[in-house]
C-alpha cells in the first residue's frame, strides 16, 4: 500500500498531466461527443468521471470518520461502478467544459489537502465499521481512486485515451 504522501504525489502528478493534455483545446473541442473511451464520452466527460471518483473519495472519507460505512462499498458490492459511471457522466453532461475544469480543480484542491490533513495513523486505520474486514482508510480509498492495473491507478487508466485525444486537438 502506498503510504499517503506517496498518494499525494500520484494524484497530483496526475492531476497536472490531464490540465497538460488539454492545455490549449478548444472548449468546443471539448465538449465533442463521442471521442473518447472507445467513442462514448466527450473530453469533457471525463474530466467529470474523474472528478467524480475524487467527489466519492472525500465523500468516504467523511463517512470513514464518522465511523460510518462509505456509501460506496454497497456500490461496488451490488453492481459495481458502471451504473454509477453513467449516472454521473449523464448529470454532468449539461454542465459547460469551463464549469467542469473549474470543478476538476476545486475538487483536487480539496481531496489532497484533506488528505494532507490526515496522520500515518489515520491513513493506516483499520475501519471501524466492520472489524472483520480489515480494511484500512488508505485501502479503502485505493479502491475507489484504483482501476483493473491497481490502487490510485484511476487517471492513469485514462491517460491513454486522453493522449490520444490531445495528439489529435492539441494546436501546433
């Protein structure tokens, strides 16, 4: 498990490699349906995927510290994120690109000072909730900013998909 500057690290690097991408695109460019995921999604829209997995991020920890089950176990218990996925791109899909990129950054912003906020300790707790278990908050936020290639591999799982988009928009 990485330890929780380590995640600090990642998500940022993260963070400013999509800003990079996009840098100098179009908001119309954007916002161009199906031209991402296997042509399903808009830039757009995964800027607010991601931003959504960071939103569900520091929902958790909230709960976490309430000592509460994070809503999002029973997500991916029940039937996992995809549902959930296209819920949120659908609610955000109204939202302008300038409104989603202030978002993005908003919600980084405030996702890694909370977790800058938080003690080894914290990072390394086991979970209140269900001691059986053994999860830990670092583990349980490894999930849900992980992907299929491992914890806090989210943005990176999505990297592929964006270069691909900034090689073909980018201007120059």
């Amino acid at each position: 498990m990485l330890t929780r500057d380590e995640v600090l690290d990642v998500i940022n690097r993260d963070h400013r490699t999509v800003h990079a991408l996009l840098a100098g695109i179009s908001v119309e460019e954007l916002e161009e349906p199906a031209t991402i995921g296997g042509g399903e999604w808009s830039a757009k829209d995964l800027v607010g995927h991601l931003t959504t997995w960071e939103e569900i991020a520091l929902a958790s920890i909230d709960e976490w510290e309430r000592g509460e089950r994070p809503a999002i176990e029973a997500t991916f218990a029940q039937a996992g994120g995809d549902a959930l996925n296209a819920d949120e791109v659908a609610r955000k899909s109204i939202v302008p690109a300038p409104e989603v990129l202030r978002r993005f950054d908003e919600v980084h912003e405030l996702l890694a000072t909370t977790l800058r906020g938080l003690a080894a300790q914290e990072w390394e707790q086991r979970a209140t909730y269900d001691q059986e278990v053994g999860t830990t908050l670092g583990s349980l936020l490894g999930g849900i900013l992980g992907s299929e290639t491992g914890p806090f591999q989210h943005f990176a799982a999505h990297l592929r998909d964006l270069r691909a988009f900034s090689e073909l928009h980018a201007p120059g």
